[in-house]
C-alpha cells in the first residue's frame, strides 16, 4: 500500500477514474456517496471503503473518519460546487492543490485578470446591453454548466431573451456578464501541473455533447425559425479529440503561461490538473473563455489513457491516475506536504 494513503473523493463527476488511478497507483480508495448512489461504485469495483450521507452539506460529519484513515481527498467540479469554497477551505482532511487558486478561479473577473496576464486571447467583454453591436452570449453567475446562457444578436433581443429567462425562475444568481459570442470550434484542453516535476504536460482534449445546441443541425433551418429554438448549452456528455499536430506547441505554451501567470497571484500557483476551454476561429486563434482550476469530466473519455498520456507514459495513463502519481512521487520524495493542504 502507497504509505498508509489512502486517496479518496465525492463519488461523482469524475470519481471513477480518481478512484481506479489511485487503485492502480497502489493507494486505498473512499467513495463518499450520497445515499443511493453507492453500486455504481461497487460495480466498477474502484472504492475500496464506501462512507454514505444524505446530503453532502453533512460533509463535516465525516471528516474525522476521513482524518483517521489519512485520507487525502482530490476534488473535481461536483465536489466544489457541493462543499463550495468555504467548504473547501475549512477541511479538516488533506486536500490536494492549491486552496487559494479556487478564488481566482470561481470569480469571473479575477479569471480574467490571470488569463490576461497568461497572455491568452479572451472574448470581448460588453459593459451593458445597449452596447450590443455584435453577436453576444449572456452568462449567469448562478448557470451551473451552461443552463440559462443565452445569445443575442441586439439590445431589443437581449431584452425580450432576458425576460424569457427570468420568468423561467429557474436562477439562482441573476447576475450575468455579456461576453462577444465567438464563433467557432469548441476545444476543451485538459493539462497537468507537477510540482514535483516542474513541468506542465498535456494529458487530452475533448468537445462536449450539449443539449440542445448540438442537436440544432438535424433540424431544418426552416423548423428551428417556425418552432424558435433557442440554444442552450447543458452539457450531457463529452467526445474525445485529438488536435491538429501543428497546434501543440501554441497549446503547450498556453498551459505554461497559467501556470507562470498563477504563481505571481498566489502563492504556490496552480498545479495539478487543470483546463483551459476555448473556441479556435477560422483563422486558427485559440479564444479561451474560461479555465477550470482541477479535473474536468472531459478527461473521462481517458480512463485508459489519451494518444498523449501513451506516448509521454507508455502505460495507461488516465489523469486521475496521473494525480495519484504524483501523490506517490511526492511521497517517495518526502514532499507530500507540498501538494496537500
Ligand atoms: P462549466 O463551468 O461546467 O465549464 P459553464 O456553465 O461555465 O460550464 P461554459 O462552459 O462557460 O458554461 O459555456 C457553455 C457553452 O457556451 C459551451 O458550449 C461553450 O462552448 C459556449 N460558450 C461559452 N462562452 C462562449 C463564447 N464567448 N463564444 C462562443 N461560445 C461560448
């Protein structure tokens, strides 16, 4: 057993190949699942220990079993958005990354603010609707994976669109930036950070499966202006991809400039896994709209590993695995301390 380690974390969004990495690492494994969720788990046979809760804002409760079994817990999206920052930052177990990249992370101007200084292309922000002048995409602060954004073309349709969405009810957070619509090729570029190694490595790509945007194209032009659909962007799944070769170095240097940019506003910086989503253009720009500060669902087309993580690891390489490589080099190292919080 990897030194009495054992790697655990919220059994959803991205838990089975966190939990079968760090199996095949040698590690033990904790699924913490809400109650009713647990024979996925069993099945896969990927949790050596499963703790079961009603609610996870019961999450505390449980934390000194976790602390006992040392457990070092990995987070993913779900699990941020369940435990939420304050959450995070009050655990009592160990916590792989870096606390304090999630406040650059989960406010939108900070982001911008480090990507910026990354030296990324980003879309144009719109100060208010009536400088609309080109084609928009509306975000709300409270649109957990893309439910509520809309697109607006002008003032007028942003303000009949905006009325649709509010008497939907449906918002937490009715908060919103408008951003310049980019038109484009969605690209998902998944990334690792080793602290140990000091080096950034590209692990995989994907493109997502959403509804109902990615079914537009099978209905007519002629239906979708009679039924007025209008897009939106819940994400139902993810396809893997690779990119074009030529695209590798420009994307590499992407990953390394945040990576350069997070440590001048933090402390240790980013590290870990991490993703930078964009929108390439026909003249090959790569637009990048947002960045994810730790795993993202997109890897789990990988479990087994991407045409990347083959060629730099030879061996099946998932980046859940890959954390749990890294957990097992800073142990050999006797540097576990500076991965975890
Ligand atoms: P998550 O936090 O899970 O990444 P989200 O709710 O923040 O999701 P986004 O990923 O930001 O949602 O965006 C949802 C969809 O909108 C995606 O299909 C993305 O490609 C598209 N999108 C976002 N910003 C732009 C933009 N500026 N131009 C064109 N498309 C965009």
């Amino acid at each position: 057993m990897s030194q009495d380690i054992t790697v655990g974390t919220i059994a959803s969004h991205s838990a089975l190949q966190i939990l079968k990495g760090a199996k095949d690492e040698g590690f033990e494994t904790v699924a913490i699942c809400r109650k009713g969720t647990e024979k996925v788990y069993r099945q896969f046979k990927v949790a050596d220990r499963i703790i079961s809760i009603d609610n996870f804002n019961e999450f505390a409760s449980i934390e000194d079993e976790l602390v006992d079994m040392n457990t070092v817990l990995i987070p993913h999206g779900s699990f941020i958005a369940y435990l939420g920052l304050e959450g995070i930052k009050r655990l009592k177990p160990k916590y792989y990354g870096h606390k304090a990249i999630l406040d650059w992370e989960s406010d939108r101007q900070l982001e911008r603010k480090w990507l910026e200084r990354a030296g990324l292309k980003l879309p144009k922000m719109v100060d208010s609707p009536e400088k609309i002048d080109r084609p928009v995409i509306v975000k709300f602060f409270g649109a957990g994976g893309g439910n509520g954004y809309f697109l607006a073309t002008s003032e007028e349709d942003f303000h009949e669109k905006m009325e649709k969405e509010l008497d939907k009810g449906r918002l937490n957070d009715t908060r919103y930036i408008i951003q310049e619509y980019i038109i484009g090729t969605p690209l998902y570029i998944h990334y690792f950070h080793s602290l140990i190694m000091d080096e950034t490595e590209i692990m995989s790509f994907d493109r997502r499966y959403e509804t109902n945007v990615d079914s537009m194209g099978r209905i007519p032009a002629m239906d979708q202006l009679q039924l007025r659909i209008d897009p939106s962007y819940l994400v139902i799944g993810n396809f893997p991809l690779v990119v074009r070769e030529s695209y590798l170095p420009k994307i590499l240097q992407m990953g390394e400039n945040v990576v350069e940019a997070s440590k001048q506003v933090t402390k240790k910086g980013l590290y870990g896994p991490f993703c930078l989503e964009t929108i390439v253009t026909d003249d090959g720009e790569i637009i990048c709209f947002e960045i994810s500060a730790r795993i993202v669902a997109g890897t789990n087309p990988y479990v087994n590993g991407s045409p990347y993580t083959w060629l730099k690891y030879g061996e099946p390489m998932s980046t859940g695995r890959r954390v749990a490589r890294e957990l097992k080099n800073a142990l050999n190292e006797n540097r576990l301390e500076e991965v975890v919080e």
